[in-house]
C-alpha cells in the first residue's frame, strides 16, 4: 500500500510553517507559481508581510505566530478552515540551530532546540490532524535534517530534535496510511540559510533554498515518505548509520574534520 502523493498544486490549500526565510521561503514562492494558495506563518512579522507582498493577493494569507506557543498555532488552523474550508497540506519547515559541543553545552539552549524544532511540529501536528482524520485525507511535511541519522560534531541539542522527528514520522506514516493522511518526512543535508550561515567549517554539497524546494515539493507530489537531499550526501550519511560504532567514529574523526 503506497501513500497518495499530489497531482497538481494548483488550487491546493497548503500552510507553510517557517516561511519568513530560507527553505519555507522558497517553499511559498514555489507553490504560488504553482497556483496553490499559501498561508505563511512565522514569527517575524515584517518579512512575512514582504513576502506577502509580492504574491497575488488572493492566494495568500499572512498568519504570524511562534511554534513553542500551542493556542497560536491553533487559532492560526481554525483561520485557515474559516478563510479556505480545509487544508491539503502542512509543510512544517521552521527550526532554530545553534552548533554546540560537549565542552560549551548549554541546557537553555538545548531545551529552547527541543521546544523548537520537535515539540512544534508536534504541536502544528496536534492541531491539523483532527480534522484531516475527519476527511480520510491531507498531507504532513516536516522538514528535519541528516543531522538527525547519526551523532555529529557541533550538533549536541539539534541533531536529537531532528532525530527526534525522524522517529515521530516513522510512527506517523505508520498509523496514518490506513487513514488516507500521507506523512513526507524531509532531511535536507546542507542548505544556504542564515541557520547554516553560522557553520565555520565548509559544507559538502550544499545546496539553495530554491533546490531544496524543488526536491521538497517533488518528493511530496510523488507520495514519497522519505525525502533526503542531495543524494549524494545523504545517502553517504545513510551508509554510516549501519555501520559499527568504531568504524562509524573513526570515519567521522577522518571525515568530519570539525
């Protein structure tokens, strides 16, 4: 049994979560080429509204809110079933990265990460799902990261909330493909972001926001469960996950010279 993917874009009624910038950013510009109505959430208001502006009027709503607070994203669902009468896709895309190592370990931010990057797509989760149970239909994209296969130098609290959501995923598809509701579980290697911006090493493969988006929204109109990008990179991070453990370290210590 194969999970439905998406015909056609236009005409759907999809919310991009993490929209201000990045890979949300390039999600939203996408799917309004494709004739999708796009609701854009994120906490910074101003670069929502800039984006807002320079898409067509009526396929776009603008609904500023921030993932660690539950009621926001429940208002914002309930906005979105008022102005368009259902949902087709949620792409939950925002997250926060900080790199950290064991010798600068700093709790505050490793549960502001956590809070973040797997508590909310639980909570944008919690909010759709009811209704998308209801109907026997709808989509659920949560972008995560290859960060999350394995343990990586620099990623101490972000790589577990992204493993985090590999798992939450897992599950997810497992109990919603008899439902009718298709999971796409999304780890990008790296992409040029502000996140990434922070990294003071050099980034095999790395790839645009607007590349990135085009592997997401393909990945989700194919019905694929398990989209990761760019192969390459990713399915080399694949490999290591089957390995040994002392092979699996002494191949980070050789490769990973960070």
């Amino acid at each position: 049994m194969k999970q439905k993917g998406i015909d056609s874009f236009s005409g759907k009624r999809v919310w991009v979560i993490g929209a201000s910038s990045g890979i949300g950013e390039a999600c939203a510009k996408a799917l309004i080429s494709f004739g999708a109505k796009v609701a854009i959430s994120g906490r910074r208001v101003e670069q929502l509204n800039q984006l807002a502006g320079s898409m067509p009027a009526d396929q776009v709503l603008v609904l500023p809110l921030d993932v660690t607070n539950e009621s926001q994203l429940t208002q914002a669902h309930q906005i979105i079933l008022e102005r368009w009468g259902g949902l087709d896709l949620l792409l939950f895309v925002s997250g926060m990265y900080v790199p950290m190592r064991a010798d600068e370990f700093d709790i505050a931010i490793a549960e502001k990460t956590i809070d973040t990057n797997l508590l909310g797509p639980m909570r944008a989760v919690a909010a759709v799902l009811p209704t998308m149970l209801k109907q026997h239909a709808g989509h659920i994209a949560i972008v995560g990261s290859v960060a999350g296969y394995s343990g990586l130098p620099k990623a101490l609290a972000y790589g577990p909330s992204k493993a985090g959501i590999i798992n939450f995923c897992e599950t997810l598809y497992y109990d919603l493909l008899p439902q009718g509701v298709s999971v796409h579980m999304i780890s990008p290697g790296f992409v040029a972001t502000e996140a990434t911006a922070q990294n003071d090493f050099e980034m095999p493969a790395l790839m645009s926001p607007k590349q990135a988006a085009q592997e997401i929204l393909q990945g989700i109109q194919a019905g694929e469960f398990d989209i990761h990008f760019p192969k390459r990179f990713s399915g080399f991070l694949k490999f290591l996950r089957i390995l040994p453990y002392p092979l699996y370290f002494w191949i980070v210590r050789r490769f990973v010279n960070i």
